[in-house]
C-alpha cells in the first residue's frame, strides 16, 4: 500500500511488543518517514511515547527536517486495545492542532477462528473500536470460515464497514476516502439491538445501540444526556460515534468518543454526505438499547419541561 502514489505524503509508526523490532525491516519503503516503538504495548506504557514521537515529527516537518506529510499511520501490535489510543488523540490539545482521528482499522484473521479465540477480550474490544474491519486471508478461508467471521464480527459491531482482503490486497479508499466515514449511514435493521454471542465464542456482554432523529437534536438535552452516560456508564463506552445535527448549529457535527474522553465537537468535512436525519451509535459493555433510548427520552422531556414558556 505503501508503495501507492496516493500514500506518498504518510508517516508511518510502527509499534511492536517485545524487545527487538521486527516489522519496520519488513517495510518495503523504510526511510525517515518511519518510526518504530519498541519493546511495548502502545495502548498501555506507550502512549506517552506515541504523544512525543507526534510532537517531535511536527516540529521536525516544521524545521525542514521531515519532508512534508498529510497523514500519519499507526500500526500497532496486534495486543493492543485501540481504545487508550484513541483517547490519547483526543484529549490532548497540543496534538489537535495538528491531528485529527480520521478511522479506527481493524484485520481479522478470516482463515484462523483459533487466534480469536485465544485472546478472546482483546479482539473483541478491537473490532468494537473499528470504523472498517478487513477481512484477511479470504483466500486460504472456505465459505462456512469466511461467513462464520463476517457474523462474529457484525455481532459485535454492526455499524463498522466490512472489507474482504486476499493477499493484502485491500481497497485505498478504506483509509483515504474522508467522505465515506462508515458511520455516515447507519443501517436501519441494526437499530438498537442488543447483541447476545454463541457460548463459549466471546463476551456475551457486547451491546451494540444506534439512535436515530428525524429532527434537529436539542443541543442541551444531548449535553446533558451524554454527561449522564459517561457519569454512569463511561468506563463501559468502548465507542461511541455518530452525526448529528443541532438545533443551533447550522452544519452536521460529528461527534466520536472512547469511555470517558470525547472529541471536540467538529463539522462534517463533507455535510453533503450525511443522511437527512442524525444517528448516534454506541458499542458498549452491557448497554441494553432499551435503557439508552430510556435515558435519551427523560432527558429530553426533563429539558423541555425546564425551558421558559413563550406566551
């Protein structure tokens, strides 16, 4: 993918778990606009170091030390939890000058149902986080494999976009086509379901929740709906996304979140790609639908109850 003209302005960050680093050798373009982190997780003791090598590279594209760079990739080792990462982008103001989460991109061994199995939490939190899951390995996987896959991971989040991978063979606009965020339009049928697994496969407690508005959402109840959320449940929102329009914002804003931390609120780069309406969707550890869309009614009845009448 590398080697694509439409990645030629990439910096890529590889992480790697153990202390010898392997994958940056493997790179078939391996110049100044790689970097390796080393000899740990980068969802847990380096996201320090993640926070620093941003910095560092900004300042160093600044002072004509880097060539110039329109996107960075973060490849992290296959034990990470890309919440943590996420979070790290998002609350820290001195990288959102620079930097901005365009997608969460998850491979899934299409050909080995063991794997999964055998780290069975972390997976399942990697497919959670996705905005795009890429099937691998689809030509070594037969048919009852291939689809035994693709609903595992529909089961556990629904909403992300699926893509089918031979070869590493895996479509540009997955990663480069901003317009076509995968939450743009949330499928219909997967409206606030509540996912419930096969025994003995994986957690039984991911739920997958999706809120629609035909309407303008009010500004003030969403405030107060999403601060009661994470108050209450914010350890268990493994993620949280949608587009949504406000009654008193003139664009499609696009909100995104992990646990307790959230994006600034930002329009849609592109607002002609939104649905007429807005949808919110949340990938959450025991998060029944019912109790969601319970909370968004109470708070939007106690807010237009405490608005002052107009005579």
């Amino acid at each position: 993918m590398l080697a694509a003209p439409a990645y030629a302005e990439s910096l890529v960050i590889v992480n790697e778990f153990g202390e010898v680093g392997i994958d940056h050798h493997l790179l078939e373009r391996s110049d100044d606009r790689t970097v390796l982190l080393e000899n740990g997780c980068l969802c847990c003791e380096l996201r320090g170091d993640l926070q620093e090598t941003l910095v560092d590279v900004t300042m160093r594209r600044r002072r004509g030390e880097l060539p110039g760079f329109d996107r960075v990739f973060v490849e992290t080792s296959g034990l990470a939890d890309p919440g943590p990462i996420v979070q790290t982008l998002f609350s820290d103001r001195a990288l959102a000058h620079d930097y901005r989460l365009a997608r969460v991109v998850t491979l899934v061994d299409a050909h080995d149902g063991e794997a999964r199995a055998a780290a069975a939490t972390i997976a399942t939190h990697q497919v959670a986080c996705a905005d795009v899951v890429v099937l691998s390995k689809v030509d070594l996987a037969d048919a009852e494999a291939l689809h035994a896959t693709e609903a595992w991971v529909a089961d556990i989040n629904g909403f992300a976009r699926l893509a089918r991978s031979a070869r590493g063979d895996v479509d540009h606009a997955l990663l480069l086509d901003a317009a076509a965020a995968p939450w743009t339009h949330v499928p219909q049928a997967t409206r606030g379901r509540s996912v419930m697994h096969a025994p003995g496969e994986h957690p039984r407690d991911i739920d997958t929740v999706a809120l629609r508005f035909d309407d303008p959402v009010p500004h003030a109840a969403f405030d107060v709906f999403l601060d009661t959320l994470v108050r209450l449940r914010g350890p268990d929102l493994l993620r949280v996304k949608g587009i949504l329009r406000f009654d008193d914002m003139p664009q499609p804003i696009v909100v995104q979140g992990v646990r307790h931390v959230f994006d600034a609120l930002r329009p849609l780069p592109h607002p002609a790609a939104a649905n007429a309406g807005s949808a919110l969707v949340l990938i959450a550890r025991r998060l029944p639908s019912e109790q969601v869309e319970a909370l968004w009614r109470a708070v939007r009845a106690f807010t237009e109850a405490s608005e002052p009448h107009v005579r």
